[in-house]
C-alpha cells in the first residue's frame, strides 16, 4: 500500500502566506494517517518548537526544516534576486546547522533573509535538501523570464535558455557539492493550472540521469521526491489564506478579481487561482505523480529523519569577569554601586541595604543567576552610553537591590518597599542542586510552575 509524507508545507510562522497553526497541521496529519510530517516555513524556523511540540503529542515524528530564501550573488546585493530551497534537518546536527544558518540568513536581510550556496556549505552536514518547486533556484535557471510560471507548457518552451539539459546539470552539481543528501523535488500537485511543472519535471530528471553515486545507483532513480505545497490544511481553507495574500499585497479581492478579468498578471496568482495547495492525501498525489516510487521516496526521507530534542537549558554566554570568579564581579560591581549611589545614608539604614544585599546574592547564587545580572548589566549599560533612552525599571525587576546598583534599574526598591521576592525567591529555586545541564528544559518548566509562588 503506498504512503506519503508530506515534507513541503507551511505553518503560519510564513508570515502572511501560510494559514494554519501547527497544531492545525497536527491534526491533519492524524486524520490522513500520516506518521510524520515536515515544516519549511518561508526563511524561519520559528515555529519548530511549537510544531515538534505538537507533533510529538500525538506520537507523530516531527521534521524540522526551511524553506531558505537563496542567492547565487553577494547576499548584501540589494539588486540579487531570490529563490527558494527547501532543507530538512536530518538530525540533532542537521538542526544545530539550520539554527546557525537561519541566523546567517538574518544577518543579510533584505526584505527577506537571504544567503548563498557559499554561506549554506559549511553547515550543510545533517541536512536534506531539495531541488525546490517552481520559483527555486533550478527552475529559474532553466528560463529567461519568470513569467512562465503563467503559461501553457508550449509557450513555456520557448523561454528556455539555451542549451537548458546542460544548465540544470550544472545547477545539479553545484547543489550536490553542498549537501551530501540531495533530491529532485517533483512538484506536480498544481499541473492542471501550471503546465510548466511538468517540463520542469522532465528535464530536471533527465539532467539528473547523468549522476551516478559511488554504489552505481542514479540520482534520477532514487532521489526524486514528490512533494506538495501546503500552506494550509485542507482545500476548503484557501479562501482564509487568500485573505492573508490580499492583506500581505496591500490589495483587495475586488481588485485581484479587476485583475484578472482584464488578464493582468496578479502576484502569487496561484494562489487566488487553485485551491491544491492544502496537504494532500495519496489519493491526491497519485493523481499527480509521474512515478508512484516518488511518493515513497517521501516515506524513505522521513525514516532517514533522526527523532532529538529541539529544545535544552538556557545557555548563556560567558561574562569576562577578568580572572575574578562571576560571584566575585557581580559582588565587587554591587559594591561598586553602594559607593556610588548609597555612601550616603546614616549606618542604621546601611545596615539594612546591607541585609537586603546579602539576602538577594544568597538567592541569586544559588539559582546560578550572577552571569544573567552581569549580561544584562552590560547590554543597559551599553545602550545608555549610546544614547538610546531607558526606562527606569520594568514590573517587579524594579524590587531587585542589585538591579538598582547595577544601574539595570533607576528604583531604590527599599525607599518604595518593594519586594525583591516578586521578581525572583527562594521558592522558585530548587531545593537541591540541579545540574542545568542534564536538566530536559520542559521539566525545568514544569518544576519552576509547581514552585511559583
């Protein structure tokens, strides 16, 4: 019997593009009998927690991906186009890697994150990458406009770019000398309406003939994958996602309709034109598919996929504390602070900002939280001396003494009685010494919950 695994699909972390939360996704994936699913938002990965979270509550095995936003220029070039390519993390690695990249990506972000085959290659171990839909860095070489993802398969023809067999081989290439798993995305799920998948199609498996691995076998005959594009659950759900397109082109329905009826080309018209980009049922993609072992392909990638945990304990950066231990820095700075901004109070009420201290750095070192006053400390003090405006204090860090001699904050909390026990106390730490590092961050969630008071 075959299967499938959907492995292109959208969550709405795709900004103003994909409709469904992930839990919506969830449960789709249940009532098709999906084992598995992937998620490959537009140039993000923000809603691989909530999505692995979900999956994993239903038993399902949750596949953590990117739909990358790509370049084959200088990614700080304002004027390079962008494509797309679809890579999964097969593995705690792989995410590691996606994590890294996806930031990379944000560092040259124009418009959208972007990066280049150059950028991707030092973190591609662990990822699977596919060939993309239309609109990927692939199908775009193949021709000399974009427009004819609009056009009959015949005229589509006529804007290949000279000698396309050979252009796809080398794109093919240049893509297996990144990633170490690559795949032929066969795209097909919209064909009735974009003849043109099926030429991509065509030459993208014959350019892909000419590869040939170590074992003898052709990348054309194992690693063509059949995939969907969802962006949102079911068919009946492509008018809600419509609504997002027209608020994402700042336009309205009366006016994508005007446009169309006049035969002017509509942005994302797809969209606004076919309601297939749901997740599809194998009923669905056997309709489409030129081979059914495509379809299992998808099921091999998911068994590839290594089930690992997205999330760990917090991981703060190491503060320089110039060979003084971080208890000694936040002890000598505090001081530091009393001098500057208590010396001058009579010895009875020193007593008693003495008492406060001691008893705030008790509970602080024993929740290991002097690095995290330390850092914060910096980034404040860095932001007022660029001038950036600060507020005085925020909720019930304003009743922390040691916020205050760290210039954090601008609040004596002892002269408004506040209670440094609003913000952090000893109940909310543990009662016996908890390595952070063995600790499952969900657990330490829970355990923080349970001991809120």
């Amino acid at each position: 019997m075959t299967s499938f695994i959907p492995l292109h699909v959208h969550s709405h972390f795709s900004i103003l593009d994909g409709l469904s939360k992930p839990e919506q996704l969830t449960a789709r994936c249940v009532e098709l009998g999906y084992k598995a699913c992937a998620l490959t938002d537009h140039g993000t990965i923000s809603g691989c927690v909530a999505f692995h979270r979900a999956m994993t509550k239903k038993g399902l095995k949750p596949i953590l991906g990117c739909e990358l936003y790509v370049t084959d220029r200088d990614p700080d070039d304002k004027e390079a186009k962008v494509s797309h390519l679809c890579v999964l993390a097969k593995n705690k690695k792989g995410w590691d890697n996606l994590v890294a990249l996806v930031s990379k990506s944000n560092e040259h972000f124009y418009r959208k994150p972007r990066v280049s085959l150059e950028m991707i290659k030092p973190y591609s171990e662990g990822l699977i990458a596919f060939s993309g839909h239309p609109g990927s860095t692939l199908a775009n070489a193949l021709f000399t406009t974009r427009e004819v993802y609009g056009m009959s398969r015949e005229d589509a023809q006529k804007h290949l770019v000279p000698n396309a067999y050979k252009v796809a081989k080398d794109e093919i290439s240049k893509h297996l000398d990144v990633f170490d798993d690559f795949y032929i995305e066969s795209q097909l799920i919209d064909k009735e309406r974009m003849p043109v998948t099926l030429l991509i199609d065509m030459i993208l498996r014959e350019a892909a003939g000419a590869f040939v691995d170590e074992d003898g076998v052709c990348l054309a005959d194992n690693k063509v994958v059949a995939t969907g594009d969802s962006h949102y659950c079911r068919r009946e759900d492509a008018i809600d996602q419509r609504v997002l397109l027209c608020s994402n082109l700042k336009t309205t329905f009366k006016e994508i309709e005007q446009k169309q009826r006049m035969g002017d080309p509509v942005p994302l018209g797809g969209f606004f034109e076919s309601n297939n980009y749901h997740i599809p049922s194998v009923e669905d993609m056997l309709a489409v598919v030129v081979d059914e072992s495509d379809i299992q392909t998808s099921v091999d990638i998911a068994e590839m996929c290594e089930e690992y945990e997205v999330l760990g304990p917090p991981m703060l950066p190491d503060f320089d504390c110039g060979g003084m231990t971080q208890a000694e820095y936040l002890t000598a700075s505090c001081r530091e602070g009393f001098k500057k901004k208590l010396s001058d109070l009579p010895p009875e009420k020193k007593q008693e900002y003495g008492d406060r201290f001691r008893s705030e750095l008790a509970v602080i070192s024993k929740a290991k939280l002097e690095g995290y006053f330390l850092i914060v400390q910096d980034y404040v003090k860095y932001a007022k001396d660029q001038g950036q405006l600060i507020g005085p204090a925020r909720g019930s860090a304003g009743g922390s003494l040691i916020s205050y001699l760290l210039d954090i904050t601008n609040i004596d909390p002892i002269k408004y009685d506040l209670l440094f026990s609003r913000f952090f106390n000893k109940a909310r730490s543990y009662k016996e010494h908890i390595n952070f590092k063995e600790l499952d961050y969900l657990q330490f969630v829970e355990k923080m919950e349970q001991n809120r008071v």
